[in-house]
C-alpha cells in the first residue's frame, strides 16, 4: 500500500508527466465492526451456522458496497489509502 500511495502521489504533484506509471484504484468491502469481535478461536470454526453467518455479512456489506460506490469503478479509488493503512 505504502507503494501504491507513493506512485499516487507522484502521479498528483506531476512529477510523472510521460504516463508511464497509471494510477491504481482501490477499493476495499469491509465488516471490520464484526471481525473485531471475533476471537481467534473463530479461524477454526468450521460450524455452519458461523460460516453462514460470515457468508450473510460479506453478501450483505458487498450490495450496500455496490449500492453506494458502483460508479465510482473504473473512476476514482473508494479508499483513502493513507488514512486506512498508512
């Protein structure tokens, strides 16, 4: 990430003026709010119920993802990678 955000930057003081670096989008779907509360005993959890919980969550955060950030593919990032991961 530190790299692509490094190439970003470069690209946005036009410092790389002959195009021969592109730009990279990013975007992330993502259930930090319930991961957080999983223990790590969970990575061994191979119940059906839990996996089709984890399965419920990832489908329900993917459509509001879409329903929100659908046009924005292709056209601009949907994460600030300096705030999330730097």
């Amino acid at each position: 990430m530190r790299a692509i955000a490094f190439v970003t930057r470069l690209i946005d003081e036009g410092k790389i003026p002959d195009g021969s670096l592109k730009r990279m989008l990013i975007h992330a779907i993502e259930a930090d709010d319930v991961m957080q509360k999983l223990g790590i005993t969970s990575k061994y959890n191979a119940d059906g119920n839990f996996l089709g919980h984890l399965h419920d969550t990832g489908y329900n955060r993917a459509d509001a993802w879409i329903a929100q950030f659908l046009d924005r593919i292709g056209v601009q990032s949907t994460v600030d990678i300096r705030a999330k991961y730097l």
